[in-house]
C-alpha cells in the first residue's frame, strides 16, 4: 500500500464509531450546562465587584499564554470544572482590566450587567440578522431601539424611522465601520450627481476628483476610511481650542473646486480623542449643506452624554447633518460592540452596498430593512437585546446619573491637578476626560507618565496636540467612586515627587 492509502485505511479504522450513534450525546447536556453557567455567573459577579483589587495593568510578557496550555486541542472532552480553574491561571494574568476604577486609559468601553445577560441570550438565539425573514425580532427590535435611542439623544425626527420619512438607525459593529459607510455612502451620491451632469466621465474620472474633509483632530479612523474607499481626505486645521470652524472648512472645499475637484463629504467630530474638543457643527453643517457634501457627524465617545439636556448644545446643527453616530458601547453600559447609526436617507448606502442574490431574497423585501444592505458585513448578531435590556434595567435616568457621575469625577480629578501648582491641565475638561501635563519640557510628563504604568496600580495613555505632550485621565469605570479619583491623583502626585527627588 503506498503512504496515503495506508493512512486514509488507519484513519478510518480509528473513527471511534460510537460518536457516530446519534442516541450517543457528544453535546454539553443542559444540567451540566446550567452548572457550568451558574458558575460562571458568580465568577463574573465576584470579578467585577472585586475588580479594583486587582493590578489594572497586566504585567505579563509577549508570549507568556503559549507554555501554560497543551500544544494542540484535546482529543477527549475535558470537564467544565477544569476549564473554569483555568481561567486564573492562564487568563487573568493577561488581562488588563479595563473596567477597574483604576484604569484611565483611552475612552471607557461599556460593561454592565443588563448587557451580559443580555448577549447570553444573543448567543443562545444566535441568529444571522441579515435580512428581516432571518429573523424578523432581530430587525424590528433593532429599528424600535434605534429610534428609542433617538429620541433619548434628542435627534431630529428625519433620523427617526418612526417619523414615517426615509430616516432610520442601524447598529455598527464600531465607529470606524460607521465612518466607511458613511463615506461610501457620500460617494454613490455624489457619482450619481456628477454622471448626471457630466454623462461622458467616467466612474474613474470622477473617483480621482473626490475629495473629502475631517479636523486635524479626527480620529485615525476617518484617514482609514479614506484609505479603504479611495479616496483622498483632507486633514483641515482646527482652531486654537482643538475645533473644527465652518470657515476653515469652506475655504478648504472652495480651495478644492478651485482646483478642480468634487469636495462630497465631511466629517464632524463631537468629542474628539486627543482632547475631547467639540467642532462647530452648527458652522460646518450649513457649510456642506451649501456645497453639496456630505456630513457625518462622529460622536463616538461624548455621544452618549447627548442623553443629558445640559450638553444637547454640543449638538447644535444636527439637522444639517447626513448621518449620525454614537458608541453605546463606550459609555452607555451596552457591552462591546454596539455602534449606533443614523442615516436621514439610508437609501445611499442601501444602494452603494446592494448585490441581490437569489438565496437571500424574500417575499417581504422592502416592507422592513434588510440590515445586510447597510453595512459592510453580511452576518450580524442579535446586538439590538443588549439594548434594550440596558434601557429597560437602567432607565434613562440612571443611564443620565451615569454620565454625569462620570463628569462629576472629571471635575474633582481637575480640581486636585490644579491646587498642585507643578501641574497643569491642558484646554478645557470636557465630559469624563481630563488632560494634564506637569509644568515644562515634554520630557518630564513623558517620564511621569512611564513611571505611573510602570508602578501599574493605574493606567493612563498620552496625547499630543501642536508638540506639547500630555496625559490623558479618562473615567471609565462603572464602580468609580470619589475616592478612587483621590487614590489615582495620589498615584499621579507620587510619581511627580519622584521626578522632583532626581
Ligand atoms: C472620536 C472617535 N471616533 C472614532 C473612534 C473609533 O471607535 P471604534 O473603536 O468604535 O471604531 C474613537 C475611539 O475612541 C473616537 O474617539
């Protein structure tokens, strides 16, 4: 026999033919499974309550995880009990624990307990919402969510699809998928608008025409979608206080078709990362309304503080605005991901993204949207239950009390950074986020800031804005109390006197 035929026959031979008896059970039985759940529930309840006694910053080295587990998967089952042993062992280690009261790092992410039970049952339902016949509650709850939400934030009723016009919501997996689309969005449009005018340029013509707009201050995320819809994206200088003005954007767009080219869409920034600045969308909205260009309006981070009336000013212009979107999951208490969507006319991007196969065709097309055709993704999981348990259990007023917690503890991080006159803080607090630097050279906060992650009993991440270097204290946990705020300044004061000592 040569090789192959020799291992094909001992392959065969050792196919354990018991396992192919459908009476013998291969699957978890659902006694053991709601054990094994019942368990880790009480292991999840425990680690997040207890999460602040942890080190927030995980202090293990690249390739720690690979000699504490077999080499290959096991042949036989192993039991639950020895999985859930293992998650302090080989996991906790390795984990930095972004919803400790300790970590300041980047934005929050969402966590809380609503979401967690509700992505449970995402997972036992477990369904591919891409179209309204794969699952109808999927769909319509999501719609009804979108509008909720909506409403809560105070958006004009053409994003609402209740208000009866084109205007509806969508989840995002994130915000930069909700920048892509967007974009894409704005270029389907206006290469229809230009065909029309222009019936002998080519779609590549046009293409190398587009150009499109975003602060020096955007998000990486928006120079990706750039990238990814080829298409060229202007970086416009923001003014002293890290915003984007109507008039700096006009002049680019009027600089551009000087030039010969099609400004056709624009990227608003409502808390931007570095410093939490806020563009004038009332000035850069009628801007694009006048010349034809898209608005997107990115809030990812201080959307979620919308929910208060007190910041709705923020928002000013947003009836000028194409599309909409916010990330319930940074600090709104809906677990990762769930980025929240609105289009006054989906149509752009429902045609920009629409191959119609056979298999996924229904009878009721049209009746409800096929959320396949807003996105860039076919598959989507059940995101719209995290929702909707969290604005049940929390109610909106104790999701506004979140966010103005979180402020609250902003201001009295400040107010201690300001009564040490080492210190200063840079631009203004805005929401949960305070950016501070100790007096002089960058190279004395650079040194503060790789001390304070060194100890690990914080973790904070830096910016930089026109070369002055800072750091950035964001509150992001759900358990922050005042005096965690006073244990991170300590950690912060303590890292100074260390800098002073040399
Ligand atoms: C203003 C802004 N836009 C976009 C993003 C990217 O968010 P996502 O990770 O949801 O794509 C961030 C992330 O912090 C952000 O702050």
């Amino acid at each position: 026999m040569n090789n192959n035929l020799e291992n094909l026959v001992k392959g065969i031979s050792d196919i354990n033919m018991d396992k192919l008896d459908p009476n013998v059970s291969i699957d978890m039985e659902a006694p053991e499974f709601k054990d094994f759940a019942k368990t880790m529930v009480d292991y999840i309840a425990d680690y997040l309550e207890n999460i602040r006694d942890r080190r927030v910053l995980s202090d293990v080295k690249p390739g720690y995880l690979r000699p504490l587990i077999p080499d290959a998967a096991p042949e036989t089952p192993e039991s639950w009990e020895d999985v859930m042993k293992d998650i302090e062992r080989v996991i906790m280690p390795g984990v930095t624990h972004w919803h400790s009261p300790k970590f300041h790092a980047y934005f929050p992410t969402a966590n809380s307990y609503p979401a967690i039970v509700a992505d449970m049952l995402s997972g036992a339902i477990a369904c591919i919402g891409f179209s309204w016949i794969a699952s109808p509650a999927c769909t319509e709850l999501e719609v009804v969510m979108l509008d909720w939400l909506g409403k809560m934030i105070g958006l004009p009723k053409e994003f609402l699809a209740c208000s009866g016009g084109k205007g509806g919501g969508v989840i995002q997996g994130t915000a930069s998928e909700a920048t892509l689309v967007a974009l894409l969005g704005a270029k389907a449009k206006k290469i229809e608008e230009i065909k029309k005018l222009h019936p002998d340029w080519s779609e590549n013509t046009i293409i190398s025409k587009l150009v499109g707009y975003s602060s020096s201050q955007a998000h990486s995320s928006v120079e990706r979608a750039g990238l990814l819809g080829g298409v060229k994206l202007r970086g416009v200088p923001a003014d002293k206080d890290n915003r984007l003005r109507g008039e700096a954007l006009e002049a680019a767009i009027k600089k551009d078709l000087e030039d010969g080219l099609i400004p056709f869409y624009a990227v608003v920034t409502l808390g931007t990362t570095n410093s939490c600045a806020f563009d004038y969308l009332d000035e850069c909205g009628p801007v694009g309304n006048k010349y034809g260009v898209w608005i997107h309006v990115d809030a990812a981070y201080a959307g979620a503080a919308f929910i208060c009336p007190e910041y709705r000013h923020l928002m000013k212009g947003m009836e000028t605005a194409d599309s909409f979107n916010f990330n319930p999951h940074k600090w709104m208490l809906v677990n990762f991901d769930c980025s929240a969507m609105w289009l006054k006319d989906p149509s752009w991007v429902v045609n920009a993204f629409n191959v119609d196969p056979l298999y996924l065709k229904h009878d009721m097309q049209g009746s409800a949207p096929d959320y396949r055709h807003w996105q860039i993704p076919l598959g989507r999981r059940f995101r719209a239950l995290k929702l909707w348990f969290v604005l049940r259990l929390y109610g909106v007023q104790n999701l506004q009390a979140h966010i103005r917690r979180h402020c609250g503890y902003a201001t009295q991080f400040a107010d201690l950074c300001r009564a040490d006159n080492r210190f200063e803080i840079v631009g203004d607090v805005n929401m949960g986020l305070v950016c501070f630097r100790l007096k002089g050279a960058n190279e004395k906060s650079e040194k503060l800031l790789r001390l304070i992650n060194g100890r690990g009993n914080i973790h904070m991440v830096p910016s930089k804005i026109n070369d002055v270097y800072f750091l950035r204290m964001a509150v992001c946990s759900r358990f922050t109390k005042p005096e965690d705020m006073e244990y991170s300044w300590h950690e912060v004061s303590e890292a100074a006197n260390d800098i002073c000592k040399e």
